[in-house]
C-alpha cells in the first residue's frame, strides 16, 4: 500500500516528525510538536490552502497568506514593500544620514581607485504600479526611506530606475511576481550604459512565453498552475562567456567576459539582478556581479562601480560596513570631539583587514560622523551597526564600523561636534 506524502510547495520549511523520547528522557512537547506535523503534512494540505486563497481573493479581496497582498486584476504584491508606499516604519532622520553618508564614503573610495561609481535602487512593484494595489492603499506625503536618502546624497551619482519605469509604456513588472521581466531588465540595461555614455547592443523583439513562475503566486497558491508571462530574447544574440565556474544565476560571485568595448563594470546586485545578468554581461568586456555581504571593494581594476538594491531592503545598507581599507580622514583631531571608554563600545577582529565595529552609547545628532584615531592616523568609521539584533536597543544610528590594514591595538574614537 503507497501512502500519501504531502509535497512541501510553501515558501518555507514544513514541520517534522518529532521524537518521542530526547537524551534527557520523554520529550514533554512531543503532543505540541506532533500536531504542527500532521497539520503541515496531512493529505491534500496544499490544495486546501490554495483553495482558501482563492476564496478570500476572488469573494473577499483578501490574501491568504499574510506575507503577500492581493491587488486589482490579480495583482500579487509583496507586503513587506507596502510601508514603502504608506511611508509606515521608515528610518529614522539618523538612519537616513548614515545610509547617505556610507554610499558617499563608497563614492569617494572608487572615485579615488580611478572608477566610476553609481547608486542605484530596484523598485518595489507597488511603487512603479500603485494603480493595482487595493482602494485602501495610497501614496503617503511623507517621505519614504528611498525619498530621504535620496535627498541626502550629495556627490553620489543616483540611477533613479523609478522614474524611467514611469516614463516608459508597457508592462515591466511580472503580475504574479515581485521583480521585473526581461524587458524591465533590458531597460535598465540600456539605461544604465546611456548614462555612462556608453552604447548597448541591439536585440531582437523577444518571444513572449506565459510560462513564468511567480515567486508571489508560489507563496499565495501552493498548488496553483497559473503562470506568469515573460519574454525571452534570443541566446544566439549573446556574446558572452562566464570566466568562472558557474551553477546558476543565484551564484554570489559571477565573472564574465566578452567582446564589448565599454570597459568593466563591478555590480553589486541583489535578486533583481538575475535577469540583469546576461544583459550586463554581454555588454562589458569585463563584469563581476556580486551577491556577497560585506561588498567587497578592495578590488579597483574596473571602469564603474554600480550597487543595485531593492527599494524594500534600503535599511540593509547600514547593516555591513564595505570591506576595503578605511578612507584616511582629514579633518582636524583638534576640531572633533574625544569619547570616553565607558561612551562607546567596541570590538576588534582580524578578518584579512583588521575590523573595528561598535556603538556609541551618547545621543547622536543626525549628521554626526565618526572616527577612529589609531597610532596618529584618523580613519573616518562607517556609520553601520553591526552588532546582533538584540543588541540594538537604540536602532543602527549609533553604529560604527572600519577596515583597516594596521594591527595597532591603540584606538580611540571620536566623533564630529
């Protein structure tokens, strides 16, 4: 006799069968624990939430799956975006200081190497199509997270993908997913090396497919078989060649090269960029596309820098100080102001570079910079926070952490008045 065995379709890790008996004897949660297994493994489980979604989409214009909104005309949105569009939980005036003071502390250390470096957001799709979204959500007046860094950036260049989204017919954005589509990605493509006064090569009209598997839909109907469309552009177009051993598009580190003559770009991408890959890939000689956290700057040999995140996931860019040595600062020591012991906290690690990271434990103003003095040497500190989460009881404006090749153990920190 074949038993059935529920197929684990969700975007998460379905409960197991527990123990009845642990190395200290009888496990006293094994009634607890055995119910989560038969309710995530029970026959016809997926199919019966597929069909409670269908039933609160389709009567009551709900989601049945909280990490996912359903829009208008069969609009998946992911919700986590939403506060990006109400302007609910955003960053703090600190906060926002701190992400625009780390991009420009990443612009003046590749403007230095002799490169070009370019900022550059992937916006959430309730952004770009606000019109799909339910009657009860609407753009706030107050500035969102990418609004206030934005406005903040002084010498950084910005690739502002939302509005040449906006200025553009068509749809660019799957409907059952959260990214753009082949096209959205050719686009960027394009726009991208007209702004660096470079020329994209030409393609062919796609072939559109309605084979696309929504990351969205997944989530929300388990056991759904609607696809999503998509357009494909032909591989005999593409020149390029992977320098490096590759498995997929999700690899952290992508080397590439080709017969372009637009020099060498180093992108720093997020999952937006798996269908940037081939376009930026065929169109430089030289292109590294990286997934890796900390970014890892210490390699200058490229033309242009480009750092590609999502619009939802701005926050994350104070979370992990760049990897490359410390830019040396030359302000004033007599001009700043010298913190006690018991005012900051910090932590010392040899990590190639050795990495000084901490908090201060003072109220900081919103533009207040910090800096490290080691051995008559001033180093200015990115403002990222880098302890666990329960360690944050302040949020990440009070972080502070550096690189540096020097092995001296005599650190001071001060900060600016």
């Amino acid at each position: 006799m074949r038993f059935y065995t529920a197929e684990n379709t969700e975007n998460r890790t379905l409960a197991v069968m527990p123990s009845l008996f642990t190395p200290d004897g009888i496990n006293q949660s094994f009634g607890e624990e055995f119910e989560n297994y038969i309710a995530d493994n029970f026959a016809f489980r997926d199919k019966l939430v597929n069909l409670n979604s269908i039933i609160k989409a389709r009567i009551f214009s709900l989601s049945g799956n909280d990490k996912v909104t359903a829009g208008k005309e069969g609009w998946l949105f992911f919700s986590e975006t939403l506060d990006d569009i109400t302007s609910k939980n955003t960053l703090t005036d600190r906060e926002a200081f701190c992400t625009a003071r780390t991009l420009e502390m990443i612009n003046d250390y590749v403007k230095n190497g002799g490169g070009r470096f370019i900022f550059t957001a992937a916006p959430n799709k309730a952004s770009v199509y606000p019109q799909f979204l339910p009657y009860f959500y609407s753009k706030s007046n107050i500035p969102n997270n990418l609004e206030k860094i934005v406005s903040r950036l002084e010498n950084t260049e910005y690739f502002d993908i939302k509005a040449l989204f906006e200025n553009t017919d068509g749809i660019l954005y799957h409907r059952l997913d959260s990214h753009w589509n082949n096209k959205g990605a050719l686009l960027v493509t394009s726009a991208l090396l007209e702004r660096l006064g470079l020329k994209c090569r030409e393609y062919s009209e796609p072939e559109e497919r309605q084979d696309w598997e929504g990351d969205l839909y997944e989530m929300l109907y388990p056991s759904g078989e609607e696809k999503d469309s998509q357009f494909y552009y032909s591989e005999a177009e593409f020149d390029y060649k992977n320098t490096s051993r590759f498995k997929s598009v999700d690899d952290m580190n992508i080397n590439t090269a080709s017969d372009s003559t637009n020099g060498s770009i180093l992108l720093f991408r997020d999952s937006f960029g798996r269908s940037l890959y081939p376009f930026v890939a065929d169109n430089f000689s030289k292109a590294r596309l990286s997934r890796s956290v900390p970014y890892d700057i210490t390699d200058m040999s490229y033309d242009y820098v480009v750092l590609e995140i999502v619009e939802r996931n701005l926050e994350n860019i104070i979370s992990k100080a760049p990897y490359m040595e410390a830019p040396v600062s030359h302000e004033s020591i007599d001009a700043l102001e010298k913190l006690d012991g018991d005012q900051y906290e910090m932590t010392v690690e040899d990590k190639g570079l050795r990495h000084i990271y901490g908090r201060i434990n003072t109220e900081l103003s919103e533009d207040t910079r910090i800096f490290a003095y080691i051995d008559g040497t001033l180093y200015e500190a990115f403002p990222c926070y880098e302890l666990s989460e329960d360690e944050k009881p302040d949020g990440k404006g009070n972080g502070f952490s550096l690189y540096t090749a020097d092995n001296a153990e005599n650190i001071n920190i001060y900060i600016s008045k």
